[in-house]
C-alpha cells in the first residue's frame, strides 16, 4: 500500500538572537492509509516541532527544509495561501488543550459549519446539519444542542471532542494528535482513546499519535517511532519496541513506567536529564544517560540503521538489553 | 502501626458568587470524610478532577478551614489551634505542589527558598547553622551543593521540584502532602522524583498523603488508597486488594480505564467505560452521586445515600450493592 504520507530528511532550526538551533535533524518516515503511528519522546525531543513543520505552523524564527509528500504534493515551503487547500481537508491536527485552539467568541456549529463552507463549498444550512451529525458521531450528547454552546460552555471532554469532529468534518487522510488526552481524566482518555481506534477503522485516516505515554501508545498505535534529540532514534511495530526494544533509551522509557497492575519495589529510571537542544552531546546525544554505552559513542553518531522487518534504530551497541548485563 | 493522623466527618464547602446581583451558590467539594493515616505509611488519594483530592490536601494542612469535622494530628485537634500555635505544628506537616516553577518565588535563590521554612519556624537557628541544613538536605534531594546560589529559572522542571522537595524536608516534618507531585514531568524524572521520594520516606521515617490523579502511579507508590468521588469516598483499601478485587463500581471503572504499557494486554482488555463526565458539584445527583454513571443502578440508589461500611480488613465501601457485584478484574 502507498504511503499516505511521506517525510524525507526533514530538519527544523529556530534563529535565536545569537545563535540557531537544531529542534528536528534528518527525520525519515512514511504514513499508510487507516494505521496509527505513535510519536513518543519526552521534552525537547522535537516530536511536536516535526509535525508543526509539517502543518506550516512553526514559530516566526522557525525554518523547515525536506520533503513533506502528501501524495505528490510537497507540503514544505508551500506558500500558506496554497497550504490552507490541503489543511482541514486532507491533514488536520488537534493539540492537548482545545480551549487554546478553539474561538471562544463563535459558537461551536459556527465554528464546524465555516470548515465545510471553506473546504466543500456547502452552504450554510448543510453545512451546520453536517456539522452536527459529526458531533455526534464523536459521542457528544444531545449533539443540536451542543451546537449552539460556546466553547467556555462545555468541559473539557467535550470541547476536545469539538476539536476532533472539526478536524474529521472533511474526512482528513491524516489526523495528527499531539497529546490529546493528557489533559483529561482516565475515565475520559479511555473513550477518547476508544474514539480514535473506531475512527482509523471507520473512516481509514491514518493517525499520528504524539504523546509521551506508553500506556497510550500501548493501546492504540501500530507502529512507533522514538525521538531523542530531535532525531528517530527507533521505529517499528508496537510489539517489537515493547517487548524487545533495541534502543535503550526505548527500554529506559519502558522501565520510567510504572504499572497499575503490580507494586515494583523501585524503578529503573533513565539517569540525568533530557538534553538542551542547544548544547547537544557530542557522538549519540543520548550517551551521558546511557547504561550501555562506550568509547565510540562519545564520539561519533549511530545513524538510523534497518535492522531487519520494517525495523531501525541509531545505536551502536549490538549486545542484548538488559540491565543485569550492565554494572 | 498507630494512627498519626485522623480525619473526622470532615466536609467543607464553598460559595461562589454566580453573578453580581444572584444569591451566591453553595458548593460542597468535600462531605462527611473519615479516614486514619498510619505512622509511616503511603496513603494514596485519586479521584478525577474536581472531585475534592487537593481540597482534601489542603484541608488536612488548614491551608483551608473545614467548615465540620476534626483534624487530629498526633492526638490535637488542628482544626482549634490558633493561629500561632498552628504555625509551629507545620514543621510536622509539610506540602509539595505539582507545579514545582510556579510554587517557587523566582526572585530568591534555592538556598533562600529552601531556608525560608527555618527563618519562620526556628528563627534561634544562627545562619552558618541554616546554611549547614540547606547544605545537608540538598545533598538528600540530589542537589548539588554548589547550585545555592542559583535561582529557580535556571533549573529544568525535575530539578525544581526537588528543590520544592528539600524546601519541605527542611524543617523535619512527619508527614508530607504531596499534591500531584509528577504530573507536570517528563517519564524519566517522574521515575527518579518517584524513588527519591521512596528514599526519603525511609530515611527520615515520613508518612506521606500522595494524591494524584494518576492511578499507576498511586498503586505505585501507595499502601493503602482512598478513591474519592464529587467529595466523597468512594472506597478505601489496600493497593492490593484495591487492584485484585475492587468493591466498588467507580474504583472497577477507574482501573480498567487506566492504560496498561503492554500492548497485546491492551488489546486484549474490556474497558468498563463509563459514560459521561463527573457531575457537577454545584447540582449534585441525589443519593449515590455515582448513579448518573454507574451501570449497576438501581431505584435505591437514587433515594439513599449509600454509607461507608466495612467490606473486610481494613477496608471500607459506600455502594448500596457492594455484597452482590462481582467486580473483579478477569485479567488482575
């Protein structure tokens, strides 16, 4: 199957007074139709500026160069006139607060209805009747009703769900998520989650989950791709990076977890701290963390190599991972 | 272990003005909450927002007044000492926040930050004797000694929370309310703040309240865990039996909305949704507050109030049904 998306050697700088700094360097990946593709770093790892970049909505210092093909159209350096054709109807993006992404001062059908008026050329009347037949199909109650509230009116549940109905109305090929349930309580993550697993099936988008939790991941995504430093430091299947993880930053995020269902004594957290993208280590960024590290290290940088089926990781170590193998 | 902490019938409420020229709107965040913390326990506290936890945190430490009920800390009433005398008792009770940059002032730097509770609380402490302490709990919080001259901006997010940590550690307190203490912190500190605090508890003996709203990490670090809902308990038990055979609906809800970090387990799982959102606590649903979301409702439910009543050792649960379900989780 053909790549919905494809990102080749995309790299993102910001200019800072004095200096410039590297947020995303070389970043490689394709997208297929209907699979969820989970983003996972912490901090500083550049997982949301990469998919900024993508969007066209870097800050004003912010520069990206690469492709970004969706389809055959290069999304990078596009003149935003001609961006805001594909934005809102073939990728949309939603973030982790919606109060900050909605207009407070419309109301909620308003602010549907104006997507499809933009993009599908509906008229008003059809516009809202569509617009309203999406909230509900995102689960929100009493969906008519809904309509006509303003953002402030709805809690935070709900106005999230306003934000993914906008995203869905034209049917986008891709949805980017970033963090989108990490403001939210579990009871409901769990149906956000549940929403986003029904919606790659129902409508076949192609989902980019970004998030730094695991248990999330766990329970949505198919493949996943971990950032460090801004670069792709593992990709592939979500089985493959939980249950034998090449990276050992991957395997420092899985025992950083804990779990609901056991009590461990302690946890084997990744030492120090996540890196200052403008003073990145020399040789793999992640080495003074490292328990597994060595000479070559220090100096020079692993590139993201294949490593059989459809896998990678940037990491000179060949060993297996585990802690006891370590002093 | 002997209780060092006792709360009775507890219940505070609030007023809100709803508009310039409308009556003001009682809401009650917190109703008739009893519970007993042991010397040297975790005590975990979770609940969705708006359910009451951080009102609970701060009722404990009359950083709130309860309108009812009793404090009882180490056989005293806290809730009828004066104001000086309650002062002096906060070198036992100290509190961590979830947002370690807000909760410090940016204009001192970390070793005036951390003395600050020691020039209030013991004020005979000459200054090379403070300094000394502020060396020494640094040095516990994994600071490095030479930072105390720094101000808080110059520190990532972990790092300010442990000097929110060593500013609570300083005056030698018993016990510590840690208000979402991870929260706001990327995986990898979160573990390390985790241990440090599982370390510091061992080394100074401390009982720590831990209320998050993050159920791993409760279970994680709690032995015995209260669930609240809209301002009540839901249940109290140990993370043991809390886990393997919860009691009550919205404790079995929680724990399967909890994503697990196993992917073929994740697949494998039946979430108990629920529907819906928390009421609001300004209109609260009548009887069981839980009704409106629980799919185990019946017409009692609506009409009485279920009480917290024992359900074995050491655990206690308020749902009028909690004989007959059978909650347990298949893959617990």
């Amino acid at each position: 199957m053909e790549d919905v998306l494809r990102v080749e050697n995309l790299d993102v700088t910001f200019e800072l007074h004095q200096s410039e700094v590297r947020a995303v360097s070389d970043l490689n990946f394709g997208l297929k139709a209907g699979e969820t593709l989970a983003v996972v770093g912490e901090s500083g790892s550049g997982k949301s500026q990469a998919f900024l970049a993508i969007m066209g909505l870097l800050a004003k210092n912010g520069r990206a160069t690469g492709r970004a093909m969706l389809g055959d159209v290069n999304l990078l350096g596009m003149p935003h006139r001609q961006l805001d054709e594909y934005r809102g109807r073939d990728i949309a993006m939603i973030f982790q607060d919606p109060m900050t992404s909605l207009n407070p001062s419309l109301k909620v059908r308003t602010q549907l209805a104006e997507v499809l008026v933009r993009h599908q050329h509906f008229d008003q009347q059809k516009a809202v009747r569509a617009a309203i037949e999406m909230l509900e199909r995102v689960g929100i109650p009493e969906p008519a009703r809904r309509a006509n509230a303003y953002p402030h009116e709805l809690s935070g549940g709900m106005r999230q769900r306003v934000m993914i109905a906008m995203a869905l109305l034209c049917r986008p090929k891709i949805l980017i998520a970033d963090e989108p349930t990490t403001a939210l309580d579990v009871t409901v993550q769990a149906q956000m989650l549940d929403l986003f697993r029904n919606l790659t099936t129902e409508f076949g988008t192609a989902l980019v989950l970004i998030t730094h939790d695991l248990g999330v991941v766990a329970g949505v995504a198919d493949r996943m791709m971990v950032m460090y430093g801004g670069r792709s430091v593992e990709k592939g299947t979500t089985d493959d990076l939980f249950y034998d993880p090449r990276h050992p930053y991957t395997l420092g995020l899985l025992h950083s977890t804990p779990h609901v269902e056991k009590r461990a004594q302690r946890l084997d957290p990744i030492q120090g701290l996540p890196p200052s993208l403008e003073h990145l280590p020399s040789g793999c960024a992640f080495h003074p963390r490292c328990a597994f590290r060595f000479e070559q290290c220090f100096s020079e940088r692993p590139p993201l190599a294949e490593i059989g089926d459809r896998r990678a990781k940037a990491c000179w170590y060949e060993g297996p991972l585990k802690y006891e193998d370590v002093a | 272990m002997s209780d060092i902490l006792t709360i009775e019938n507890l219940t505070k409420r609030f007023s809100i003005a709803a508009g310039l020229f409308s009556p003001r709107i009682h809401l009650t965040a917190l109703e008739d909450i009893s519970f007993s913390v042991k010397k040297g326990e975790t005590l975990g506290i979770v609940g969705e927002s708006g359910c009451g936890k951080s009102t609970l945190g701060r009722c404990i430490l009359q950083l709130l007044n309860p309108d009812e009920g009793r404090v009882v800390w180490m056989g005293e009433d806290l809730t009828k000492l004066p104001g000086e005398a309650m002062r002096r008792r906060r070198q036992d009770l100290q509190i961590i926040f979830q947002d370690p940059l807000a909760s410090l002032n940016p204009r001192l730097t970390v070793g005036e930050i951390i003395a600050d509770p020691l020039r209030t609380l013991r004020p005979e402490l000459k200054a090379a004797e403070r300094r000394a302490r502020v060396i020494k709990i640094m040095e516990a919080v994994g600071l490095l000694p030479e930072m105390i001259n720094r101000y808080p901006h110059e520190f990532s997010g972990g790092q300010a929370q442990r000097i929110g940590i060593a500013r609570a550690l300083i005056t030698e307190p018993k016990l510590i309310v840690c208000d979402e203490p991870v929260s706001a912190l990327d995986v990898s500190i979160q573990a390390q703040i985790l241990n440090l605090l599982a370390d510091l508890k061992e080394q100074f003996g401390l009982t720590l309240i831990f209320i998050s709203h993050n159920l791993s990490v409760v279970r994680h670090v709690s032995d015995r865990i209260l669930v609240l809902y809209l301002g009540r308990i839901a249940e109290i038990a140990s993370g043991d039996d809390l886990y393997r055979d919860p009691r009550h609906p919205y404790t079995r809800a929680l724990l399967t909305a909890v994503p697990i970090a196993d992917p073929k387990r994740a697949r494998q799982r039946n979430i108990d949704a629920l529907v819906g959102e928390i009421p609001s606590p300004i209109n609260p649903p009548s009887g069981c507050t839980f009704r409106t979301r629980c799919r185990f409702a019946i017409g009692l439910c609506a009409k009485e109030r279920p009480l917290l009543e024992e359900a074995g050792t050491g655990r206690r649960v308020a749902c009028h049904r909690w004989k007959e379900l059978e909650l347990a989780l298949a893959d617990a």
